[in-house]
C-alpha cells in the first residue's frame, strides 16, 4: 500500500513539475516571439495583450508607481532581465520614496516568490539539464557562503538575485530563511538607494 501511495506521489509530482516547465517555456517563447516577429505587426490589434502591453508600456515608460510594481513583477522572474535598481532610481524622481519603496518591495515579493516555487516544482528536471560538477559546485558555493552569500545577492545591486532565487528553490532551501534573508537584502538595497539618492543628488 504504501508503494502505490510513493507511485502515485512520485507520478502527480512529475505532471506537476512538466507543467511548471511547460508553462515557463510556453512564457519565455511568446515573449521572444512577440518582441522578434509581432511586434509592430497587427496580429493582435485590438485584442487585450495589445492593450496589456500598451498600458504597461506607458506606465513603465512613466516612471509612476504602476510602471514600477510591472519592473519588479516582471523583472523580477529569473529568466527576464531588466535592470531594476536603474529603473528604481530614476523613477526616484518622479515619486515619494517611501511609496515607490513599498510598491517595489511587493512586486518583488510576488515575483521572487515566483522564481523560488517554480525552482522547487522543476528540482528534479533542473537537476538532470545541469552536469553534476557544476550542480554540486553551486550547492557547495551556497553551503560556503550560506546566510551571508543569499543575503549578499539580494543586497548588493546589480547581482543575479533573481536566478539566485531560483536556484534556491531548485536546491529546496528552507523556505522560512530564503523568505527572511531574500527580502532583507532587497529592503537594505533599495532603502540605500533612496539614502544615496537623497543626500547625493
């Protein structure tokens, strides 16, 4: 009886784990797709990517707090790149600190936390598609470094914290520390922006 059960388990988590990656592809390829070959094209006139995509833009484009939670949701997926911290530092200019901070933070709660359950449900795959010197090689790194290292990723601009995040969840890492180191070096990074950007410009 109880193998049946480990079968049964086993089988619902690789279903759920082909979807997350099938999801994830299907996400990455209509990006590329679009951006390549629809862009300027009238395939989706009038429909609501368009008007998404329109009304995102502009607000990006605005440097308000609606174009900044669409970067840190949105940038922040692993297997998008955008340079946030410029993004929040010139949008600095046009809002009030404290709520652009907030509005940041969130949208990096969503998709950081995005990029971690998404690196546990394709674990097994994410760990057959990377050879294993370079997966025990990353998981020896994390086991150095630990605390400091994941915080440092997060607190530190410009570092990959994003693909950090995932592999994160990939590895399984406790989920209580991930969350709690994570977002405490996402607070102390953007908190020393808007500090640096206050008494330097």
């Amino acid at each position: 009886m109880q193998d049946e059960i480990f079968e049964v388990n086993a089988l619902k988590k690789k279903v759920n784990g082909l979807v997350t990656i099938g999801i994830v592809l299907f996400i990455i390829s209509a990006i590329v797709i679009y951006i390549v070959f629809l862009r300027n094209s009238d395939v989706f006139q009038d429909t609501f990517i368009a008007s998404f995509l329109s009304h995102a833009g502009s607000n990006i484009a605005s440097f308000n707090l609606l174009g900044a939670f669409y970067i840190a949701l949105f940038g922040g997926l692993f297997f998008i790149f955008v340079p946030m911290e410029a993004y929040f530092i010139n949008a600095l200019r046009y809002n009030n600190p404290f709520l652009l901070f907030l509005v940041f933070i969130f949208g990096i709660l969503v998709s950081y936390s995005a990029d971690y359950l998404i690196g546990i449900n394709i674990s097994k795959f994410a760990k057959k598609t990377v050879s294993p010197k370079k997966f025990y090689r990353i998981k020896s790194l994390l086991n150095r470094f630990g605390r400091i290292g994941i915080f440092a990723a997060s607190a530190i601009p410009l570092l990959p914290s994003q693909q950090v995040s995932f592999i994160l969840g990939v590895f399984r890492y406790n989920r209580t520390r991930f969350f709690v180191l994570t977002f405490l070096g996402q607070i102390v990074k953007y908190l020393g922006i808007i500090l640096f950007f206050s008494f330097f410009t």
